[in-house]
C-alpha cells in the first residue's frame, strides 16, 4: 500500500487550513509508492540498523491468533483487505505534491524518523 507520512498529512493540512481555495475541498492522501509488507519491514530493519524479515502465516493460523484480540467480522475485513492489497496495492495520488508545492516524504524517511521505536 502507499504509506504516508504523517508530517505529510500534516503539511497539507495546514496548507488547506490557513492556504486560499481549499474550501469544500476533499484530498486524497497518499505516500509516494505502494510497498509490500515484507518491503515495509525490510526499510524499518535497514533504518533500526538491524535485522528484520516477514514471516507469512497461513490465513487459518493469522485469523486464529487475530481472533485472540479482535472480533470475527472485524479480523475477516482486514484480512480480505490485506489479500486485496496484493493485487491491488492502491493508487498513488499527487496531492501532498498538489497541495504543498513540495513533494512527499519517502517511506524510507518515515523510517528512519521512526528508527528509535524499532531499536
């Protein structure tokens, strides 16, 4: 999926806040590329400065442990999402671009601005 970084929905925000013609608008928002979740981890282990992989369960053994925390539809709609994401990762949109005139932060910078949470 495109990640976004949060400085980014922060960035337009306070653009369509304070900037001129931004009222009534609606903004798509989205990172700058669609990532796998395997290429997600690998990022933050590179940025962490430490080693990290996805490990994929099998659909019965992730639903079972999801249940432990959360109800059937709930678990059932994320894992349908996550599988729909394989093939349909999302669009990307310009509008951190569009919006601030500047364009949008890398997951890689999310990553390393974050690296202290994984260490």
């Amino acid at each position: 999926m495109p990640l976004i970084h949060e400085k980014d929905i922060a960035a337009v925000a306070v653009e369509a806040l304070t900037g001129d013609g931004h009222a009534g608008a609606k903004y798509a928002l989205t990172g700058t590329r669609p990532l796998t979740q395997a290429e997600q981890v690998r990022v933050i282990g590179e940025a962490a400065g430490r080693p990290a992989r996805w490990e994929e369960l099998p659909l019965d053994e992730a639903r079972a442990a999801l249940l432990t925390r959360m109800p059937d539809f709930v678990v059932d709609t994320m894992l349908t999402g996550f599988r729909e994401l394989v093939t349909k990762p999302g669009e990307v949109t310009s509008t951190v671009q569009d919006v601030t005139g500047r364009p949008g932060l890398d997951f890689e910078v999310w990553a390393a601005d974050h690296a202290a949470s994984f260490r």
